[in-house]
C-alpha cells in the first residue's frame, strides 16, 4: 500500500497533535526529496543551521514564487503592500531590517522591550484577575492570545481606545494565515481578511501620519521618522513593516505561551519548580523553543545555485523547507533530545531560526513568555489539563494549540 | 607505568600555570572540571586576578565600563596558589622548576606556559619616558588613558593604525577629540586585512574626523620644559602638536624569561605541537611543558601546516582548554588545537569580524555587498583555495565562509550569493605589504614550518 509521502504526513492534520515521530521519520532521510517539482526537506540540526547562514540561499518571495510556490505558503497575500523584509534578500533587507531596528533595539532603543516588562505584568495580572470566580479557563482565548496582542498594540503606539477596533481587523487576519484557508475554504472568510487588511491599513497609515506630525515614544513614531543613515521608510514600507511586525509580534508568542503551559501542565514537577523559583523561567522558555518551536518549519526558500547537502546535490531553482522542528531534536546534536529538560546546559536551538532572519521580535518573544509562564505558575492553585491532546489549530507551520481548557482550584 | 604515571599525577601531582590571564584561567578551570586533585599554582605578573581586556581599548576608553571591573567571570572554583604581582624570571627543565622575581622557585611536574604579549614600547626610551605617552594593553593603562581623554587634550596622536590604534582613534572621535593617527603603510588594518579592505578602514577614518597620515613614521616625540609631551614629528617633515601620544605598535611575546632554559622560545612566541606540548630548541617535543595563548605558535592542518600565531580571545580560551586537557589524560585521550582562527573588532559605528587566515590570501573577492557602501563579505583565496573571509557589518553571513575554509572550497567563488554585486564578479589582489617586513598587529601571524624558528624576520613559503 502506498504510504502518504511525509511532506503530507507533515501538513496532515491527523499529526498536529504530536508531528514529532513524523519528524523522526523524516531525519532518516536528511535530505529528503519525495516528488519532481516538491521541496527539498532539510531535518538535521547541523544541516539547518549551515542553510541558514548560506548566502546561495534566497528569501526572496518573487524566487520562490518563481520556483512554483509553495502548498505551505499560498497565504502570504500582500493586499497591495510591498513584501516585508521577511520576504526579502539583500540589500533591501538588510536596510529595512536596520531601520526597524533603529526602532526597536539596541543600540538606537537598547530599553524599549525591557522598559515594557512593568506593562507586561500588569497585562498579565489583569488577565489572571479577570478570570474571576471561574474554574476552569480557555488559556488561549483568554490569556496567551489577549496578552501578546495587547503589547504589541502598546510598543507600536496604538491608542489604548482603539485596540478594540483594532482587534476585529487583526483577527480575521491572522485566521487567513492557516495555510488550510486556501481557495477551497469559505470565500466569506478570504473576503473578511482582504477587507479587515485593507481597514488595518488605512488605520495604521492614519496613525502613521499623526506620529509623523507629533511623535511619541512609540514603534510607529520612530519608524515613520527613520533617523539615521539608512534615511526613511516610504509609507508602504512603514505599512508592510508595521503589518509584519504586528503579525509575527504575536501569532508566535500565542502559541509560545500555549505550548509553554501545554508542556509544564505535562511535566509538573517542573511546573512546581517555576513556582517556587521564576528565575527557572529563562531556561524553560529556550528548552521550550527547541522542544516545541512556535514555527515549526521554514518553507519560504529557494536555492539560487546547485548547492550539495551530505552527498546530494539540490538544483538551482529548488524549493527548501528548513525542518526546524525535526532539526531540534536531533540526537546528533541534543543529549536525550526526546525530553523536556529545562536542565540541560547548551540549549542552541533552532525556534528562533539563526542567520540574517533569525526572529526580530526574540527579545521580546522570550520576555512575554517568561513573565507569562511564571505568573501563570504562581497565581494557579491546582492547574490540570481538561483534556490531553487539546484542539490544535490547522496550522502545520504555526503550530499549537486553538483551544487549552485549564482546571485549577482557585487563584493566589 | 606511564598509566600509573597519570594516575598520580591526576590524583596529588604538582601543576604550575606561568601567566594569570584569560588563558590561564580558562586551563585552571579545564583541569579541575576533568579532574585534576593535586596543587594547581597561578603565576601572574599583574597584581590582579585575570581580566578581560578587549573592553579596554573600547567601552573602557568611552567610559561605559570601568576599567577596574572586567573580571573574567569564574566558571568554577579552582582552589588554587595565586603568585600574583610576581613575573617568572627563569625556567630549568631539568629540575622542573620556574624562578620567580622575588628569588622564589616553584617545583613542577606539569607545566603551562601562558603569558601572552606585552604592548611593544616606543623605542626611543627617553621619548617613552614623556609624560603623556602611553600605551594600552593593561587596565592600568587603560584607566591611564582613559583619564587623559577625559581631561580633555587638544590633540591625541596614535602612532600605528592596527586594530588597537584604530579601536583608541574611533573612541577619541566619539569623545568629539582631535585625533591624528600615523600609519607606515597605506592604510589602516593593512597588516591584518590587506590593502584592499585598509582602504575601506581609512575612509571610514577619514569621514569620522579622524586626520590620518599614512605611509609615514614617527621620527620623534617632543616634550616641553616639564617633561610633558608637545608635539610629534614625522618622516614627512610635518610636526604635529599633541598633548596624549597612543603607542600602538603591536605586541611583543613574553619568552625572554625562557631565554636558556633551552625550550624553543624566542621573538615569535614558543612553538608548540598540535597538542600544545612545546617544543625545545632542537625541534624535540617535551612532554611535561604545555603552552598556550598568545604566547604559542602551533602548526594548524587547515593552513598548511604553518606554525601560526593567534592573538584571537577565542584562541587563547580554545588552546587553554585543549592544553589542560591534554596536560592530565593518557596520550591516546589527548585533543589536537584545531580551532578555526577568529577575531572581532569595533570602530566607528562598524562591526568588523574575520575567520580564518586573511594574510595567507593572495586574493581578494567581494562575494556579498560593497566595499562602498562599507557593508560587504570579502573572502581570500590562495592558490584556488578559499583561506579567509572577513566581514564589515555582515557578521551573519561569515559561519558559511568559515565552512567553506575548513572543506578547502575553491577559489574564485564562482556560485552566485545574494547581494553579489558586480564589483564582486572578479577577484583583485588582495593587497598585503611585503610579510618579510614587520607590522604592528596582523593578528595572525604565519611563521614558517620550523619549530625552533627564533628569527624575527622571516620568509613564508610563498613563490
């Protein structure tokens, strides 16, 4: 009987819940080929991480567009905007990504994420306080998705009055990105996201104009400003930036969060750990990039020369998916690498990707959960899991989570 | 026998580590974390425990960081006998025993060598005696100097355009000061990164302010009534008035403390096999002398077997471990140093990173980026072989190079890159001043196939 070929093993809805013996299967074949026209998989660590620093290797969506696109990525549609430097090569990455930064980071704003912790743990207690008298919570819906919208909301300078608006045009949004949303699901749904897209833009070019007038201490103030060498942003680079930042700034941080509690709920001598030490949380969160990476693959690159990986050579041309899931627990490179072991001393994993992509937002990623995971571990009394696997979302590179019913006894 | 041998030098033997800094502390920590329970020494000259030193000559001088507080971190406790502030004078191999300055000796029976470089002086002694001039190497003189650029001078004068000279002329334009830096050679970094690359160096000096003099030396230095130094006078002719005068003229090793003791020790550093056991003057290996750091020459299989000396932080931390390693485990349990050489710098706004052994590169190609823009990835090549990449803001790009160093990839770079710019279709010469001449900081130095070499000048094997 013919099996299924593991690229569709991967987006199988039927693995979501544990993708990971598909990924084991797949590291036996390091460099996986299954059909003329489909993509190279890449799952072992060592592999990844050199493609990741190739410079044959392009980002470039007019490349992979060009190389026959990709079942994994038929949703990134712009709505008119230029590509984000997500999706772009040198040199322009390069300088959009500096600016961005110039807004974001050291050395221009070496205390804009740390200066925010404050803001974040009180987001955190008012969602911990609002779940009141209940006993039993959705932590997505009402924790591990308000919590990270709400931050990036602050840290790009949207009026607190306004993040209800706000929300009802980033949710439709971020629904459109399940790559399961392609032409054959409901139109209404891909007719909402063109047009929540469209009134977020027009929302974030009137706030663009307003900081561009009077700037504040904000994301959106210094990125329509562009001091500096690099000189500006254009508009549309202040929108499809902003757009990136404001998608990427949570999406992964929900199901960081999710998994994050997912995984303690299922080893909770470790949860009991963080409760009596929050400082453990810095570990747990990197232990948890490698065992349960947010992004679990990267399916947007293309090689621009033949280039050979362990004896085989993949075609100029061809399309890659970096496996960073399957790439993190290799037992090449991690000790015991099935286990979640917050303990262990070298935790280089591949969650955040490595390379001139590697995530923008990590700084502010790891802070989130940090803070999240440990308040979450010591204000519940008690907490279980309802129900183990709990619904994923269709997502097969956005993995996690759409639903985690927690039960606790009460709240500290 | 020689198994017993271990054993008990594991469990009480005698290990004396000559040199108090990153790689000496770096061993002691190796050999107590593989086991080692016997007497650990520490002999250092500085009268302090072991310190970083790259903040020195950058956030010291800018006043981010005080020049008292880059300790080395510890990874472990090492209980051992620190002899600080007190130099080794001398080495007898046969009664294993190193002489200390204050008439002390202290019996081995395993010994490492680690005590770097020292800060090659002006020359002239009565001029290096001016008050005003000074050197950089330790924190002493880097809370020195950094006191002098806050007083304010009119004019601060670097003699040598290396990375150090380049690294005091950067803070002194972030500190808003007139600084005018002289270089022999063409352009700054030559030594270290060849011309091509020194010319990017000196435009990124020049548009930061900086007045740079090159192809001239420094005559002589001049002081006033008082014994401060004035003003700077220069193989062109010109004078220029300075009142802080940087020397920054490359390193010396420290080996004349070995002078007789019959080890292979001279100018170059002491030469060592790839298992960091050092060698003596007829080119016979020891067996119970280790080195490392910047101190030891070592031949490295991936450069042909040269001896090459490293004045890399991450070399002096790699060899240390390796050389603890091998100083207590039995002979077919010993590690060779292999370790890819990289260093790192800052200057003017600009991160500059290099792998392997640029000044073995005949030639030059610009793979990714523009040497205009002063963001680019520039990768040598010698004899069809890729030997060295460096970057100037491209430092993600350079774990690829280094991978293609070590597999010996072909040279030109003929595949194409993204960002491959058609300034970067061809290789050019890579621009390197004549190798028979000294140079104040090439960073890594190739010093030939002999392992008792004891010349200063010497002639790589290049036709």
């Amino acid at each position: 009987m013919p099996h299924a070929s593991i690229a569709r093993q991967i987006t199988d809805y039927a693995n979501r819940a544990d993708p990971y013996p598909v990924y084991e299967e797949l590291r036996r074949t390091p460099v996986l080929h299954e059909e003329e026209g489909g993509p190279y998989l890449i799952s072992s660590y060592y592999d990844i991480k050199a493609l990741l620093h190739d410079p044959r290797i392009s980002s470039d969506a007019a490349n992979v567009a060009a190389a026959g696109g990709d079942e994994l990525d038929r949703t990134e549609e712009t709505g008119g905007l230029p590509p984000s430097f997500l999706r772009l090569d040198p040199p322009e990455h390069d300088r959009l990504r500096r600016i961005a930064n110039s807004a974001f980071g050291p050395p221009h704003r070496p205390r804009r994420i740390e200066n925010m912790r404050g803001e974040m743990r009180e987001i955190v207690t008012g969602l911990i306080d609002a779940f009141g008298d209940a006993r039993q919570v959705d932590l997505v819906d009402q924790f591990a998705y308000p919590f990270p919208v709400t931050v990036i909301c602050r840290l790009l300078g949207v009026p607190r009055e306004d993040e209800p608006r706000f929300r009802a045009w980033v949710d439709p949004l971020v629904a459109s990105l399940d790559p399961a949303a392609g032409p054959d699901r409901d139109t209404d749904a891909q007719k909402a996201a063109r047009e929540a897209r469209m009134q977020l833009g027009m929302y974030l070019a009137g706030l663009v104009e307003e900081r561009t007038r009077e700037p504040r201490d904000d994301l959106l103030s210094d990125l329509a400003a562009g001091r500096g060498p690099d000189g500006s942003l254009s508009m549309m680079e202040v929108l499809s930036t902003s757009v990136l930042l404001l998608i990427a700034g949570h999406e992964t941080t929900v199901n960081l969060i999710t998994n994050g509690m997912l995984t303690l709920l299922r080893h909770p001598e470790i949860l009991q750990r963080l409760r009596e030490d929050p400082g453990l949380s810095v570990n747990i969160v990197e232990e948890l990039l490698r065992y349960e990476p947010p992004v679990q693959l990267v399916p947007q690159r293309t090689c621009i020369a033949d280039i050979e990986v362990r004896g085989v050579t993949i075609p100029k041309g061809s399309r890659i998916w970096l496996v960073l899931a399957a790439g993190n627990r290799d037992p090449e490179r991690f000790k015991d690498p099935q286990r979640f072991d917050p303990d262990r001393g070298d935790i280089q994993h591949l969650g955040f990707g490595s390379g001139i992509h590697s995530c923008f937002g990590a700084p502010l990623a790891r802070l989130e959960a940090q803070i999240a995971l440990s308040e979450l571990a010591r204000r519940l009394e008690g907490p279980r899991l309802v129900e183990d696997p709990p619904p994923y979302r269709r997502n097969a590179v956005l993995r996690g989570p759409r639903h985690l019913g927690v039960a606790f006894d009460g709240l500290r | 026998m020689v198994a017993d041998y271990v054993e008990w030098l594991r469990r009480e033997g005698r290990i004396v580590i000559v040199g108090a800094s990153l790689a000496g502390l770096r061993a002691a920590e190796t050999l107590r974390a593989e086991g080692f329970a016997g007497e650990l020494t520490l002999v250092g000259d500085e009268p302090h425990e072991p310190y970083d030193r790259p903040p020195l000559s950058k956030a010291v001088l800018l006043g981010k960081a005080s020049p008292h507080h880059t300790e080395l971190p510890h990874r472990r406790e090492i209980d051992a006998k620190w002899r600080l502030g007190v130099a080794a004078t001398g080495l007898d191999l046969t009664a294993k025993r190193v002489r200390l300055a204050d008439g002390d000796e202290v019996e081995y029976d395993r010994l490492l060598i680690a005590t770097g470089v020292r800060a090659r002086p002006w020359p002239k002694e009565e001029e290096a005696r001016l008050d005003g001039v000074c050197l950089l190497r330790t924190r002493e003189d880097a809370a020195d100097l950094y006191r002098r650029l806050r007083a304010g001078p009119r004019r601060v004068f670097v003699i040598g355009a290396g990375f150090a000279g380049s690294e005091v002329a950067s803070a002194c334009r972030e500190m808003n000061l007139p600084v005018t830096v002289a270089e022999r050679a063409g352009a700054p970094l030559v030594g270290a990164l060849g011309g091509v690359v020194g010319a990017v160096a000196a435009d990124l000096q020049t548009e930061n302010g900086v007045d740079l003099r090159t192809h001239v030396t420094v005559t002589a230095l001049v002081g006033d009534a008082v014994g401060r130094v004035r003003a700077v006078h220069l193989s062109d002719e010109s004078v220029v008035e300075a009142d802080v005068v940087v020397v920054s003229l490359g390193s010396l090793r420290n080996t004349e403390w070995l002078t007789g003791s019959g080890l292979g020790a001279g100018p170059r550093g002491i030469a060592c096999d790839a298992g960091c056991r050092a060698f003596d003057f007829r080119g016979i290996v020891t067996d119970d002398v280790f080195v490392a750091g910047d101190v030891a020459r070592s031949p490295h299989a991936l450069f042909g077997y040269q001896f090459l000396s490293l004045e890399h932080w991450g070399n002096a931390v790699a060899q240390a471990e390796t050389a603890a390693h091998n100083m207590i485990c039995h002979g077919a349990d010993r590690r060779p140093h292999l370790w890819m050489p990289a260093f790192w710098s800052s200057m003017f706004g600009v991160n500059i990173k290099s792998v392997g052994v640029p000044p073995m590169g005949e030639q030059l190609m610009i793979t990714q980026g523009s040497l205009a823009e002063r963001r680019f990835v520039g990768v040598y090549g010698y004899q069809g072989r890729v030997v060295a990449a460096v970057s100037f803001d491209n430092t993600r790009w350079l774990e690829f190079y280094r991978g293609q160093i070590e597999r010996g990839a072909p040279f030109p770079v003929e595949y194409p890159t993204v960002d491959r710019r058609p300034e970067g279709r061809r290789p050019v010469p890579a621009g390197f001043p004549d190798p028979s001449l000294p140079t104040h900081g090439p960073m890594v130095t190739l010093s030939g196939y002999s392992p008792a070499d004891q010349q200063l000048v010497f002639h790589p094997a290049r036709h």
